[in-house]
C-alpha cells in the first residue's frame, strides 16, 4: 500500500501553515519590520559615506588655508615693559624673576574692508579672504603704580619698552607692518618676546618719552573663513564692510549695527572694558585662567564668511530621514495590498528599499557636482521613474500604479519641505505625519484584519 505525505492530504496540518504564513497579517507586518531593519544597514553606511567625504572636503580646505592664511585672530597693540621682579627667598637670599608688565590701550579702533575670494581644490570650494585694516588707538604712560607695585619691588626696563600686535596666523601678512607713534614711524619686526598674552605677531620697540601715545598702523592680511578681534581697549570699536552677502557674526558680542544686504554687509562692535572679565593692565601671565584657557580667547569676536550651501550637512539631514522615507513607502505598499486584495512578496518590498537608499547615493554624488536643489530634483526623478516602472509590473494595474507614483512624489516634496524650513521643520514635519496618519486610518476604517487576504486567497 502507497503512504501518503502530510503535504498530499487536504486539509492537513502543512496546508494550514501554508495557508496562515501567506493570509496572516502580523507576519507580514513583522516581516516588512524586519526588512526596514535591514535596510538600516545601507542607510549607516550612506550616513558613514558622507560623512567621509565632508572630512574630505575639509582636509582640502584645510590645505589651501595653511598656504594662504587660516582663520585669523587680531589682538593689540598691547605695550609690554620687561620688569625683575626682587623676591626673599626663605633661606633670606634675595632672587630676581624675569617677567614683563603688560598695558592695553585707552581706546583702540579698527576700520577694516573684507574681499572674499573662492578657490577650488578639485570639486571643492574654500572660502578665502584679503582684509584691509587700519587700526588706531591711543595708550596713557605706563606707571607702577596703576598696577600697585611699589617703586622699590623690582626693575622696570622702560626703555626696553616694546609694541606688540597679534597675528594668529603670520602666513596672511601680504605687506610690511609699519606702526605710526606720536608721528614716528617704528618698523616692526616678526615675533613677539613675550608669550604671556599673544602666541604670534609682530614687535616694534618704543620710547617712553611722553605722556600720552596715540598709534596707527595698516595691515593686509590674508585668511580663510572667519575675521575675530579681541577687546583690549577700555573701549573696543570694530567696524568691518565686505561685498559678501552671507556673513555670520560670531564670538562674544554681536554688533550694534549692521546692515545685510544682497550686495554685502556692514557692522560695527562696541565693547567696554566692563564688558569682559579682565583688567586694563597686569603683570605676566595674569589673563589665564586656572584650565590654562585664557580670558582673552573667550572674549574674541567677528565675523565668519558662511557659503551659502553646505550640500553635505543638507545631505546628511536628508539622509536622516531616510529610514522614515522608507516606512512611509513600504506602508504605502502595504495598504495598496491590502486594500486592493493583492499579495505583494516581500523581495519586491526589499528592492523598492534599495532604490530609495540609492536616492542618497546618488544626492550625495550629484551635489559635489551642481547645487543641493538640482540634485535632489535629478536624483528623485531618476529613483521615481525607476520605482514606478518596477511597480508597473508587480501591480499589473495603471491606476495603481500611478498612485504609488504620487505618493512617492509626494513624500519626496514633503522631505524637501522639511530640508528647507530649518526652523519650522518640526512643526511642519509633525503635522504631515499627523495627516499621513489620519488618510491611512480613514481609508482602512472599514478592513476587516483577521479576514485580510481572504478574498485575494479565494481568487487564488
């Protein structure tokens, strides 16, 4: 007698498995969460990849600033006297400590023009600048006794009395830095003898012989991105123009003025001295802090010269929602399935997933090329013409077909929409999943879930 297998008899306990894993709506819920789990591993390595070529373009940008002048910091003039400090020892000897007395000017002005400059280096733009500045001041006569030493507690070399200005990066210095003292024109050399407040810069020697010192120089710097200045005058007063149009002001005061317009910008700063958290005057090292941070540094402020586009922090913020772009089509698939009885495989699910990961691929790759705009609409159009001619065939309907087509065109109008409105981005992006939310519910109000696929199963 011939057996029989469990498949060949009906009604047996295989056919009804069959029959549950392709009609049972959890599974292929849990089976669609499993694939968007799975498509989590292209979406990271997409978010890795562009993160890797924004250090990209950052090392570049880095190399064409180190040869043309980095981002620059304008400190001084600061007027330095060395001074021996004369301490008992306890043994009763008496030693000498090399130091140096530092004075900040009365009032320090700078008037500056900024002209920016783009250069590439290959496909990336570095934001350059020459600034033409003039600063003026004035300095009162050092004393001793302003800082509340006592004549005979030391030595002051006063006429080793020196000029600094600061320069962050020395490489920007185009022309030969002159400084004009009470109508005497000292020539100043590189470096500075002191690194008590300034790191780099420029030194000219000058004669204590009056009682007050009003100065002028020049200085054509060159440097990338961003222009600070530090406040060392009892009153500080920036004043700053530049044809470029997207400028943002930094550091620790905003100025008090200023004017943006499409053909550049203008601003002024006024900072006091009750602005900050340092003296007019000090001895050695007295503007750090105890982390080793000085107070100068934080006190620094300016202006950076913003690119209008950062295509890759756009992208980046793109791809972010890209799992959600994701979970939003492959809900869009499954209500087209069950609302119009058909059984969609989850292979199917699986590719139209990798298109739309290959919409960042291709975001990423276009925008290094043209603009964040255009590679968005030429990436969206190439993945929603290679989607809807895929579904075509996995529908074998027209209508259907055409609406999947809008949907996916509509949550990628919707993502742009969020890309674009930074501010009200939540907002606008709380409110779309609320209506996503509530045309899904309206349209499934009537589903019958336990008997789903019924009617596709009967056809079959």
């Amino acid at each position: 007698m011939k057996e029989t297998t469990d498949s060949q008899v009906p009604g047996s306990v295989l056919d009804r498995v069959n029959r549950w894993i392709r009609t049972s709506t959890m599974l292929k819920l849990a089976v669609i969460g499993f694939l968007v789990l799975v498509l989590l591993i292209p979406n990271g390595m997409l978010q890795s990849l562009i993160s890797e070529r924004e250090m990209t373009r950052n090392a570049a940008v880095a190399e064409v600033s180190n040869k043309w002048g980095a981002e620059q910091v304008i400190g001084g003039p600061i007027l330095s006297v060395p001074y021996e400090r004369v301490i008992t020892a306890a043994n009763g000897q008496i030693e000498r400590i090399s130091t140096y007395l530092h004075f900040f000017p009365d009032d320090l002005q700078v008037d500056g023009e900024i002209k920016p400059e783009k250069r590439s280096r290959g496909i990336f733009v570095v934001m350059l600048y020459n600034s033409q500045l003039t600063i003026r001041g004035s300095f009162r006569k050092p004393s001793l006794a302003s800082l509340g030493i006592a004549e005979d507690a030391g030595l002051a070399h006063w006429d080793k009395a020196f000029l600094s200005l600061g320069v962050s990066d020395m490489k920007g210095i185009r022309d030969g830095i002159k400084m004009k003292v009470n109508n005497q024109v000292l020539s100043a050399e590189p470096g500075i003898p002191s690194s008590d407040i300034l790191m780099a810069g420029v030194t000219a020697p000058i004669k204590l012989d009056a009682d007050n010192y009003i100065f002028e120089t020049k200085l054509n710097l060159n440097g990338s991105t961003q222009l600070s200045f530090l406040p060392f005058g009892k009153e500080t007063r920036i004043s700053l123009k530049s044809p470029w149009a997207t400028p943002s002001f930094t550091g620790a005061y905003l100025p008090d003025k200023r004017v943006v317009k499409a053909d550049g910008f203008q601003a002024s700063w006024k900072v006091l001295e009750f602005n900050r958290n340092f003296p007019q005057q000090g001895m050695g090292d007295f503007l750090k802090k105890p982390d080793s941070q000085s107070f100068s540094d934080a006190s620094a402020f300016g202006v950076k010269l913003l690119i209008p586009i950062d295509e890759y922090q756009k992208t980046m913020r793109s791809a972010k929602y890209g799992i959600l772009f994701v979970i939003l089509t492959f809900v869009s698939f499954f209500f087209i399935e069950i609302l119009d009885r058909r059984r969609i495989h989850p292979v199917q699910y699986l590719l139209v997933g990798f298109a739309i990961c290959l919409f960042y691929l291709l975001l990423l790759s276009i925008s290094e090329y043209t603009s964040f705009d255009w590679a968005y609409l030429i990436g969206g159009c190439l993945v929603l013409a290679l989607i809807t001619f895929y579904v075509r065939y996995v529908f074998q309907n027209t209508r259907l077909t055409i609406l999947f087509s809008a949907i996916l065109a509509l949550l990628y109008g919707f993502f742009y929409s969020l890309l674009q409105l930074e501010d009200y981005s939540l907002l606008l992006g709380s409110f779309g999943l609320l209506l996503i939310l509530s045309v899904t519910m309206y349209l499934t109000r009537h589903v019958n879930w336990y008997q789903t696929y019924q009617a596709a199963e009967t056809t079959a």
